[in-house]
C-alpha cells in the first residue's frame, strides 16, 4: 500500500474513530465513498436464527429477504449489480451475534446488514454497527425509543402496535387495564408505553406483573388478575413458555380480551396452538399472512413457491422484504452505495408498496409509518382484520425533537421519562428549548462543516505527501482543537520518522552493497573450499579403495604364510625324518653287508649241508626198504596170527578172541608201516628233487650274494652321502620354519593395522563428504544471502524514492512543532 493509503488507514482508526462524536465530524471518516464497479456485487449481510430458541421467527426473516434480493436480481440489481447475501446462522446466541458481526463488519465490504429478533440482539448490534458507521436495518416489532444515526428500526414500535388496539379495548371494555409482561428490557419500556397510551385515553393500570423468560406455570398469575378484575389485560409476554398462559387462560375459562403487542403475527400461536387458547386476543400489527390485500397475495404466492415448506410468513419477515426493497430503491436514487448517499436518500422519505400497504420512512427518526389494524382470533382461531389506520411514528421528533437529518444521534430514549413529567403538553416548553437549541446547533454544524473540510483537506495534502501541511489548532470548538493538535503532531513524528526512515534506508542500501561483495568473495572462497573438499573427498574414497584391496591381498598373503608356515613345518619334520633314515640306511646297508657275507658263508655251509642231507637221504632210502620189508613180513605174521585164532576158536573162546585181536592189531600196524614206508619213500624222493634244486638256487644264490654285496657296499657310501646332504637340508628347513613364523606374525600384525587405516579411511571420506555437502549449504546459503542483500538494496532504493515523493521541512530537529499559525483559506471561526 502507498503513503495516501497508510495515513488514512492510521487516520480512519486512531484520530478521527477515538475523537469525532457529532455530526460532521463523525461523518468525515467511514465507509468508502467510491461506489464498486458495475462487475463488483452489492453485499449485503442478514444474521437472522435458523436454530436455537428463535429459529422459527429467525427462519421466515432470512427466507423473505432471500426473496427480496431474488426479485431484485431476477430485475437486473441495483445500479445495474447483483447483490449477494452474506448470511451466517446466529443460532440464537447474542455472543454468536457479537462476534459474527464484528468478524462481517472487519473483514468483509459489505453495504448494509439486517440483524437481530430479540432487543437484546439489537443492543449487541448496534454499538458495533455505530462505530463502523455502518448502515444497520432491525426489522422486529420493538419498545420504541431508538434515535440512532445509522439504525433503521423498521418494524412496528410498541406506541404503533399498542395505540392501535389499546384504545380500541379501553372504549369498547372499560378503563381498568392489567399489564402483565415479559421481565426484560422489552417488557419493560412496552410497559411503559402502555402507561402512556392509558394515560392519553384516560384509562388507568391497575396491576402490572413481569414475569421471567423461563416461566411454564401460570395458576399463579391468572389468580392475580381474577383478584384484580380489570376490564382487560395487555400483555407483551414472548416465547413458547409465556405461550402456556393462554392455554392456562382457556382452561380457567378467563373470559376477559388480552390486548398484545407479541401475540400472533410474530410466533403465529393461532396455528400453532390448539382453539380456543388464543380466543378473544387483540393484536395490533402491521402484517399477517392472512392479510387479503393485492400485494401480499402476489407475496406469498412467490414465497411458498421459492420455500414451499415454509411454517408461516410472520410480521417481521414481511419487514425484511420491505427494507431491502426500501434499501435497493434509496441506492438508485443515490447512485452509489456510499453510506451517507444512501442514509440521505432514506431520510428523503421513500416509499414502498408492502404486502401490508403502502408504507413510508420517517427521515427524522428512520422508522416507517405503518398501515396498522387490529387481528383478532375467534374461538377456531380464525384471524379477523378490522379498525386499518395509518400511524405514524413521529413521537420521538414531537417530543424529543430527534430529527437524525439535522443531528447525528445513537440514544434509545425511555417513555417513562416523559410519562413522570406528567402529560405531553407540559413538555411543550422542554420542547421549544431543544428546537432552540437545534437551530443554535445549526449555525455550529455550518462551522464545524467549514472546519472539517478544511481539515480534510489537510489531509488530502498529507495523504498526497505534502507532510509541511498544518491544521489550525484555533479553532473555538474543544474536539476540533484536539483533533488539530494531533493531527500536526502526528504530520510532524512522520516527516522526523521519514527523515530516519530515508537516512536509514542509505545506510540499509550500502550496507547492502558492502553485504554483497563480502557475500560474493565468502562464496568463491566457500565454493574453492567445497571444490578442494570434494577432491579430497573423492581422494580419500580412491584411498579407502586401495586400502580394501591391500586389506584384502595381505588377508590372502596372511593366509598363505601360515600355510607355508605349516606346510615348511611339516617338510622340517620330514626332512629330520630323513636324515635319521639315512642314518639307519647307513648303518642297514652296514649291517646288511655284514648280513650278507655271513648268508655266503652259509649258503656255503648250506651247499655242504645239503650235500650230507643228500646222503643222509640215500641212507634213508635205504632204511625205508628194509622197513617195508619188515612191514610186509609183518603182515604176513599178522595173517598167520589170525589164522592161528581161528583154530582155537572152538577151545576157548576167550583165547581165541584176544588172539585175533592183537593179530589184528598187528596187521593194521603192518599196514601202516607200509603205507608209511611208502609216504616216506615218496617224500624222499620229493626231498631229493628239491635238494637238488636247493643246491642249485643256492649255488645261484651264493653267486648272486657275492654280486650284491659289491652293490651293498656302494649303496652304503651313496647312503652316508645322503645322510649329509639331509643334515644340512633339515637345517636349513628349520631355519625356513622359524622365519615363516615370524613373517606370519608380523603379517598378521600388518593385517591389523590396514584394518585400523582402511577404516580411518573410511571415517575420513564419510567426514569429507559431510563436510562438502555442508561446504555446498553454505554457498547456497550465501547466494541467497547475496541475492537477499541485492534486493534489500533494491527496496531500500525504492523506500528513498518513496520518501522522496514527500514534502518535509528544512529543518527537523525542533521537537516542537508551531501550529497556531497554519493557515487554513476559507474558514471562519
């Protein structure tokens, strides 16, 4: 936003809000005075309840005006735009009514809001309403009273509904009134009008009961008014609970009429409640579906056509339709939707033709001078019209002379102030001396106009940057004086504070620069950084690399020396083993030669041994015949021993017997003595066949001997050379051995520490690459603080051309600035 829009933004809020409570001043700052384009829509927001305790009288309000801004648009809008309806459920909570309407009246444009039921919603409302200067339309029957600059009350007021039935009861039963009503503000002040309208018929209250919101049972209360015997009641009781006195009414057969001001046209009880609940109840009002006129037959035709489940058109939503149309009608004729332009052509006295007639603004006080009639309900409920008049509300400009054209108001005036000063033509004076004072009034509007337009145009001048300007602290009016004050004490802490502003935005813009460079050297620094980083990053990757495959190579080396360790081991155990096998060789072959010289000597022996064994067998031969000789001749005897037997056989028979068998015996002897022999003789003869090979193979043998043992004797010297050659060859495996031990121990070692380096390795590219990313960070960080530092220096560029558009003073060192002489052309004190 520029310097025009931040000055008055800070002068609409803090100066002119806080200080302006007339007429001109109050007007000077509000809503904008520029009317939207024709594309922009009108918005309008209607906070009426679609639920909670109020849904059914809220629910026909926001229906009819969705009617109303239908009809419009379906005839092309206002000005040619389209409305459109912000329209939040309230829900019956005046918290919600609060907050919905400060959230709508702080955030949104919107041209006109339509809010509220009960008074009490109306009164959280309109504080907010006023201080937005926000044009706001209540559309309920209320007390009356309300003289408020920006509030339209369009609906019937208490003195309307209540003047219209009340007189008509007191003249047709009596003058003794029982008042019974609702215990809050409404009730109370309807109350009091009921005073009045009993005075000025000289009629006369003879009770009054207020009862509490909450209250179901009334046995109580129709006591009281039994007790009392007026001639009639009047009641503004609200709600479904109040609701239960009629049927209570009904059922004690209370036979007297019940004026009211609620009943009806508001809650439509009479089809709601069983007959005859609602029996002999005079309502005054201004609308009721029931109504036979042209209008409000075309009305609720479109009505239940749009909302075909609708439950009743009540009194108020008719009021909603109305104003809206009233509203879009006094926005043509202004030809903007600037507030006061409308607030203007609304006090002109427009007119409408209504459901309920035709009905007309009251500028002075802006509510509506009503077609009014009195509906009564007959035992079925049936709603007879009668006794239509014209009412005006022109109390509050007849007795407290408000008139919101001339002077800007926001009071709710109480009747009873004037019913205890007695009858209203004693206040006729009271009356004089506030029209005096309005005329006297005027000549201070005409001043305080001259004196705000020139005051705006001081703004003007400082809002286009002319910060020399000055507002004449002289002037007679207090406020005004004030307004002045701080207006030029304010023009003044800016022109210091943009003076502040410009220097430091030189400062900001070298300071930039000097940020620049310094950012712009810090980055190719960083990025030379990060660049040799990613080498040794990249470096210390190719080392670790390395390292794994040395790691890996000297882990198989580590391996192969312990098994050339074992290996070398096991060739040192066999090649001892060897040596000490030459050893015994040697001394073998020794002892074989010796062996074998002795094995010639007997196979010498042997030769002559087997020629004696060869004679020795030919003696055996010999003997071996003369065995079978003997065996044979044996053998004879043996038969002749058995023969012999035989014939002695018949003697003795013992004898005989025994003889036989040591003949027997002998010849068995004999036979194998034989066969013994002839074995015999056949293995000698074997014998003498092997002898003669024996002494062959061992004449051979002797012979091979004597060959062997030359050959012995030259294997023992080639083995003594061996068991030489294998002593040294053990000492050297054994020195072998115990240095592959040691290679393998210190291998092992080496293995170790590649370990420990590969991971160090490891450790340092993983940091490497940590740190190269951080490097990268860093120099992006960096061109961003660059890029940040260039376009600070391009805003603080901008901010002193800004600033250059403002006119300050030469000299802004004087905490006091003089104001007394500013001159002001066209203004008169």
């Amino acid at each position: 936003m520029g310097p025009r829009g931040t000055i008055l933004e800070k002068l609409g809020r803090s100066t002119l809000v806080s200080t302006g409570s007339v007429g001109g001043v109050g007007g000077l700052i509000g809503k904008s005075t520029v009317s939207g384009s024709r594309d922009d829509p009108i918005t309008l927001a209607v906070l009426e309840n679609r639920s909670g305790k109020f849904a059914e009288l809220g629910t026909s309000k926001w229906q009819a005006s969705r009617l109303a801004v239908e009809e419009l648009n379906e005839s092309g809008g206002a000005l040619g735009r389209k409305i459109e309806l912000i329209d939040p459920d309230p829900a019956s909570d005046v918290k919600r009514y609060r907050q919905l309407t400060t959230e709508i009246l702080e955030e949104r444009d919107v041209d006109a809001i339509w809010a509220g039921y009960a008074s009490s919603e109306r009164e959280v409302v309109r504080p907010i309403t006023n201080a937005h200067r926000q044009l706001y339309f209540y559309t309920n029957q209320y007390e009356g009273g309300v003289c408020d600059r920006y509030t339209f009350p369009v609906g019937a007021t208490a003195r309307q509904q209540l003047g219209a039935v009340l007189p008509y009861l007191v003249s047709e039963y009596g003058p003794k009134i029982f008042t019974i009503a609702a215990d809050y503000n409404f009730g109370h002040l309807s109350s009091d009008w009921v005073e009045i309208l009993a005075a000025e018929n000289d009629a006369e209250v003879i009770g009054t009961e207020f009862v509490p919101l909450s209250e179901t049972s009334f046995e109580w209360l129709v006591d009281r008014i039994e007790a009392a015997d007026p001639d009639f009641v009047m009641s503004m009781l609200v709600g479904d609970n109040h609701a239960e006195f009629f049927r209570e009414k009904a059922t004690r057969d209370l036979s007297m009429p019940i004026g009211t001001s609620t009943a009806m046209a508001q809650a439509f009880e009479h089809k709601r409640y069983e007959p005859p609940a609602f029996a002999d109840v005079y309502a005054g009002v201004n609308y009721m579906e029931e109504l036979s006129t042209q209008e409000n037959t075309t009305f609720v035709e479109r009505f239940y056509e749009m909302f075909p489940d609708a439950d009743y058109i009540n009194q108020e939503a008719q009021n909603n339709y109305v104003s809206i149309h009233l509203y879009a009608k006094a926005v043509e004729a202004a030809g903007t939707t600037d507030q006061d332009a409308v607030i203007e052509q609304l006090e002109s006295g427009l007119s409408f033709d209504a459901p309920e007639g035709r009905v007309a603004i009251d500028g002075a006080t802006h509510h509506i001078n009503h077609t009014m009639r009195i509906a009564r309900a007959d035992e079925d409920h049936n709603i007879e019209f009668f006794n239509e008049q014209r009412i005006d509300e022109t109390f509050l400009s007849q007795t407290v002379g408000c008139d919101l054209r001339e002077v800007a108001e926001t009071t709710q005036y109480r009747p009873a102030l004037f019913h205890q000063q007695g009858t209203f033509d004693s206040m006729h004076d009271a009356l004089e001396d506030r029209v005096q004072d309005a005329h006297e009034s005027e000549k201070l509007r005409e001043q305080l106009e001259a004196r705000t337009q020139a005051y705006s145009d001081a703004m003007r001048a400082a809002a286009e940057g002319d910060l020399t300007t000055r507002m004449s602290t002289g002037a007679n009016n207090e406020a005004l004086a004030v307004i002045a004050e701080e207006f030029n004490e304010m023009i003044a802490e800016m022109e210091r504070t943009l003076a502040d502003i410009g220097e430091f935005a030189d400062d900001v813009a070298s300071a930039s620069r000097e940020v620049t460079t310094s950012t712009d050297e810090v980055r190719a620094t960083s990025e030379s950084v990060a660049s040799s980083i990613d080498q040794i990053s990249d470096g210390a990757a190719d080392q670790n690399e390395s390292l794994q495959v040395v790691n890996d190579e000297m882990s198989d080396l580590s391996a192969t020396i312990e098994e050339v360790a074992a290996t070398t081991d096991e060739v040192a155990d066999v090649a001892a083993k060897t040596a000490a096998a030459g050893s015994h060789g040697q001394e073998a072959a020794t002892d074989a030669i010796a062996g074998m010289n002795e094995t010639e000597q007997k196979a010498e022996q042997a030769v002559d041994a087997i020629h004696e064994l060869e004679a020795e067998v030919t003696e055996i031969d010999a003997l071996i015949d003369q065995i079978s000789e003997i065996a044979e001749q044996t053998n004879i005897l043996a038969l002749n021993a058995n023969i012999e037997a035989a014939r002695t056989g018949g003697d003795g028979e013992s004898n005989g017997d025994g003889f036989a068998v040591v003949a027997n015996e002998v010849k068995e002897l004999s036979e194998e003595v034989k066969q013994a022999a002839e074995s015999a003789e056949s293995r000698v003869e074997a014998i003498q066949e092997r002898t003669d090979r024996s002494t062959t193979a061992v004449e051979a043998t002797s012979e091979r001997i004597a060959g062997a043992s030359e050959q012995v004797t030259e294997a023992v010297e080639a083995l003594e050379e061996i068991a030489a050659y294998a002593d040294e060859t053990n000492d050297g495996i054994q020195e072998i051995s115990n240095t592959t031990e040691d290679q393998a121990t210190s291998t092992e070692e080496t293995v170790s520490m590649i370990d420990e380096v590969a991971s160090i390795s490891e450790e340092t590219t993983t940091e490497a690459e940590s740190v190269a990313a951080a490097a990268e960070e860093q120099s992006a960080s960096l061109a961003e603080v660059s890029a940040s530092a260039t376009e600070l220096s391009e805003r603080a560029a901008e901010l002193s051309e800004a600033i250059s558009r403002f006119e300050v003073g030469a000299d802004l060192d004087d905490d006091a600035v003089d104001t007394s002489g500013a001159a002001e052309p066209g203004v008169s004190d």
